[in-house]
C-alpha cells in the first residue's frame, strides 16, 4: 500500500458512529451508517462503540487512558462539533469538516447572481469563477427575488432545474420550464431561503452521473472514477440504484494515470478541479472521504457539456464499494487497482434478486418510509479496467 499519511488519530481504540439527535433519516439510512461504522472498525481492527448519552462525560472519563474515538459522522460537521468531538484532523474521522454548515450542500457549486446578492456569512463570492468552467451553468440564492432574477437567465437557453440544497440522491427536485412555474416554485421558500438557499441550474437530457472521490483511512490513500445507475424505487421514481468504481492506489492524480476515455478524463479533471477550490476558497475544511458527482449529458439544444454536480465528505451510497475496495487491496498487495460496486434494489426485485456470496449486505428489509429495499457491495474481481 501507498506511503502511511502522518496523524496523531492511528491506533485509537474504538470506532464510534456519530449522528446528531436533530438528525432525520429514514431507517435504512441509519441502518446502513451503522453497518459502515461496524465495517470500518472491523477493517481497523478496533471495536465499535455505540455512542454515550452524554458524550463530553465519556471522552471525560475514557479521553486520558484511551484517546479520543475515530468517528464515523453520519453528516458532514462544523468545525465547531469536530473541536468538541475532539476531532484534530483527517487521521480522526471518516468523512468530512467544514467551516460552516453551508458549505457541506450543494450551493457552494455555483455563484451568487450578482455582486450584491444574498449570501450568508463566510461566503466565498470568488469560488464561482474558479470553477467556472467545471460545473453546469448555474447559481444559488438566497432571497427569493435573487432566485427569481437567476432563473429567468437561465430560462432563456431552456429549462432549469430547482435544487434543495440539502436533499440526497436525486430528491428535492423541480424542472422548471417557464416563469410562472419558476414564480410557483419559489413561493413556498419565501421564508426559509435564507437559510437553506436554493440551487438553480441547467437542465440536461440523455445524462450520465460520473462519480470520482477518494477516501483516506488508517493513512492509506485510494482514489476512483467510476459511474452511478439509477433504479426504479416502490413508487415507480427513478432513484440512485448503485454505483461502480475503478479504485486504485494513491492520490487523483493516479487515476488520471489511468487509459481514460476523453469524457471520463474531463470528469476527472473537474472534479480534481472544484476539490482544490473548495479547500482553497474554505480554509479549515478537511475530509477522509469526498466524492465528487459529474453530470454529463446534452443541452436542450443538443450541445454536450459536463460539471460537476456536489461534493459529499461524508459516508455516501459509494461508501460500500469503497471499503470493499480497501479490503481486497489491503489483502492484495500485489494488485494495483479493481473494481468495486454498490447496488440498490427496490420492491419485488428484492425477493428475486440473487445476492453474490461475496457481497456485504447493508440493508436487506422493509422500510418504514421507502418500503423493501436491498443494499450490497463487493469488488468484481473478474472486471477489468
């Protein structure tokens, strides 16, 4: 394996999962952060512990004797909650800290309208041209007649599409095709937009969501490229149904060593792009796991154009793959990339969906909000580069 990263976080005792008491998920959701916590201890050869009542009177009393824990948060944090989690650093969590609680969502993807526009404290206003050309026409907002001034720009090359920013996978989503819709679609954000914003951008036909990210855990650094399918949920929607990835050794820059088709290598590139912009524009923000979502697809006037979508430094729908990868590599040191994927099944297909012995199951149930659902992963050792 590549070189260990320096961290004082190596050798601590437990894994523990963190989720904040305000935290809402649904339950294969908080079934599958545990499952990730149990993977990572296991993978670390630590032992998992359930987080304490009072989590300030356990550091307490077990800080001094065994270090603090290596956390597995199931959200991105302030860097406010890492200090009083006692996280330092990379070496001290999987996942992610931020400055602040914006620049976790997806607004930071775009700029502001204008100069003047709302934005909240700590806003960046020059990432927007940094990265410019690496994302899909856009922007945020937060005041309703900012949304309104921007998505009549955008209307006039075609329809846009109206983000929460805080939604996953695909949810929280409008496609706006005029501005009476655009009007109606904003009303209801009148009184939470200046804290939440929205995101407003290009929409796009015949697409594909490239993935490229990159974890670091127990200092090894492994990096990917890879693609994200979608899958028909119990409602008949189209859902994020799994992703695969191409995992090697090392930094972006090893994946870009990689014989990558010219789309693939631009997604690549962007995402190596924005990941250094947002580090540059967000001083304090660090992470041992980000992926990085790429759209590519067609304009409505059949022009083909690529961005980068959001950043994610927290566990993911990736993440499984992800540690699927980590293993085999790390019992395989004579293999220098594979092949790891993810899968998410809905409904009847659940029943008749055989599951590959090698897999590790993160979810096999009924959902009280999404119904019956199936979530595995395993590395394809017979698939190539």
């Amino acid at each position: 394996m590549p070189d260990r990263l320096p961290g004082h976080g190596l050798g601590l005792p437990v894994v523990m999962p963190y989720r904040p008491d305000a935290c809402a998920a649904a339950s294969h959701e908080i079934a599958t952060h545990q499952r990730i916590a149990q993977k990572v201890a296991q993978l670390l050869g630590r032992r998992l512990q359930d987080p304490p009542e009072d989590l300030v009177q356990w550091r307490a009393e077990h800080g001094a004797a065994g270090g603090s824990p290596y956390y597995v948060p199931f959200d991105t944090l302030e860097v406010a909650v890492a200090t009083a989690l006692g996280i330092q650093g990379v070496p001290d969590l999987f996942g992610g800290v931020v400055p602040h609680a914006f620049v976790a969502t997806k607004v930071i993807t775009h700029p502001v309208w204008s100069p003047d526009a709302a934005a909240p404290a700590g806003w960046c206003r020059t990432m927007g041209g940094l990265i410019e050309d690496v994302v899909l026409p856009g922007y945020s907002a937060f005041a309703v007649a900012d949304a309104r001034r921007a998505g009549r720009l955008l209307l006039r090359e075609g329809r846009v599409r109206v983000k929460a920013p805080m939604d996953k996978g695909g949810l929280g989503q409008q496609v706006i095709r005029d501005a009476h819709a655009l009007d109606a679609c904003l009303a209801p954000l009148e009184d939470t937009l200046a804290t939440t914003g929205v995101v407003l951008e290009r929409d796009m036909d015949h697409v594909r969501t490239c993935s490229v990210g990159q974890i670091i855990l127990e200092g090894v650094c492994l990096s990917y490229h890879g693609t994200q399918c979608l899958t028909p949920d119990n409602l008949g929607g189209r859902v994020y149904g799994g992703s695969s990835l191409q995992v090697v050794r090392g930094d972006f820059d090893a994946v870009l060593h990689l014989p990558l088709d010219p789309q693939t290598r631009r997604a690549v590139v962007q995402a190596c792009r924005y990941h250094q912009a947002a580090q540059e524009c967000y001083p304090g923000l660090y992470a041992s796991r980000c992926n990085y979502d790429v759209l590519q697809g067609e304009t409505a006037g059949g022009v083909w154009q690529s961005g980068v979508l959001e950043q994610s430094w927290r566990v993911g729908g990736a993440t499984g793959a992800e540690l699927a990868a980590f293993a085999y590599l790390r019992e395989h040191p004579e293999v220098a990339q594979v092949r790891a994927v993810t899968c998410e099944i809905y409904g009847r297909a659940v029943a008749s969906t055989p599951v590959p012995r090698d897999a590790v199951i993160y979810f096999d149930g009924d959902d009280g909000s999404v119904g019956p659902l199936l979530k595995y992963a395993r590395v394809e050792t017979d698939a190539g580069p």
